[in-house]
C-alpha cells in the first residue's frame, strides 16, 4: 500500500529539466550553460495536504497512521529546489553571462523562499600587471545573482550589488583572488546577507547565476556550481 500510495504522489527527488514556466521572459532565453534539476516540491506540498486532511476533517479517508509516519522519516519536510552546474565555464572575457537560472514556480501551498546557498570553483586568468595577486585587490573576475521579474524587468534588490563594478541590482556570490589560476572553492549563504534580501523574491522571479569580467585581459572560469533554494516549511 505504501509503494502504490507513493506511486501516486511523486518520487522524493525528481529530475526537473522541462519544469521552468514559459510565461517568464527570461525562461525563453535559455542560458546556453545546461544544470541538473531536482527538487522535492511535489512530495512536500502533497504530504502537506495529506497531513491537513488528517488533522482538520477527521471524517476524510486518509492513509493510516503508521504509513504517514514512515513518509515523515523518509520525507525532507522543508521544499528544497537544488541545482548543480553540469557545463564548466571556461575563459569567459569581458562576461555578463548567465551560468544558472531557475524560475520560482507559482505552486499553490508553497511558501516564501527563506534561504539561498550557493557554491562555486573558480579562478581568474591568472595574471596581471598591476597590484594585488593573490588577494581580492585589484579581482575583475566574479559571479552575481540577478533577480528578473515575471515581465523581463530587474528586481531591484539594493543589498549593496556586486560591490566591485558600481551595479546595485545585483548580489555578489563570490569575487576571485586576482591573478591566481588555482580553482578556489567559494561560498555564498543568504543568512549572513546584510541587508536581508531574499523576503524580496516571489513567485514566478526567475534567478540568475551570472559569471562576471570587465576590461580586456580579465577572463572568468567556473565549475561545480550549486545552487540551493529552501522554502519555508
């Protein structure tokens, strides 16, 4: 009964490639970079609905007790969507380009995003002629969130932009030692954010992961990119 009954609902992580709404103007120009999808919604927000009929209609047939308690151990209860790059960015010279992108989907019972992770191996070219190799003085290499609204325009989130190249739409995930060709390890979490800003995101915003490099010489790479997105429960 519990296999069948899970049958119906969804598998706990399920492969998401077609799963971007076509109604977002950003959704339809699809970032030439490809990500893995997978993401437990369905199986949160069908257990949510399960778990309502049980506790506020008692006279509504619903699954017996210790089939619900063995989809609690086995079920991650907080909607998590996560994404892993799979197309390495190479060399990218003076780039805007976006690596990531994911729709927020307007799903009934899901509840605000609460929280952004997001990690990254990176590097610059390598060298430079001027100060700073090996520190973040004198980096023109980075990756930023951008934040488009459903009618293609920019979330104007004003938490300080990408603090290196005047932009305060945006949200700097990671900046590169300059000068230094060695993959680095960086890592954003919206919980050390100041200000906050993820309140600021709603359904049907569609977030970017775009690979930064300004003046000639400066050239990005980019790889193992994951990009976490947790709802509230």
């Amino acid at each position: 009964m519990f296999r069948r009954f899970i049958g119906r609902l969804a598998p706990p992580v399920i492969p998401d490639d077609d799963a971007t709404p076509t109604d977002s103007p950003s959704s339809q120009a699809q970032p030439r970079y490809r990500c893995e999808r997978r993401t437990n919604l369905a199986l949160v927000l069908a257990l949510r609905r399960l778990l309502v009929a049980h506790f506020c209609d008692p006279s509504t047939p619903v699954l017996p007790v210790e089939v619900l308690l063995t989809i609690l151990q086995y079920a991650e209860l907080v909607p998590v969507v996560s994404l892993r790059s799979t197309s390495p960015a190479d060399n990218l010279r003076e780039a805007d380009e976006i690596w990531m992108a994911y729709t927020i989907p307007r799903l009934a019972g899901l509840r605000h995003l609460r929280r952004i992770q997001f990690s990254v191996e990176s590097h610059d070219q390598g060298w430079s002629n001027g100060e700073g190799k090996g520190t973040f003085h004198n980096s023109w290499t980075w990756g930023e969130l951008l934040v488009r609204r459903p009618d293609g325009s920019v979330n104007p989130l004003l938490a300080g932009g990408s603090q290196t190249f005047g932009t305060t739409d945006r949200i700097r995930l990671f900046l590169n030692l300059s000068a230094v060709l060695d993959w680095k390890e960086w890592n954003f979490d919206s919980d050390e954010a100041t200000p906050p800003f993820v309140h600021l995101i709603q359904p049907g915003d569609t977030l970017e992961v775009r690979l930064r490099s300004v003046f000639p010489g400066w050239a990005i790479s980019a790889k193992d990119g994951n990009l976490t997105l947790q709802f509230e429960p």
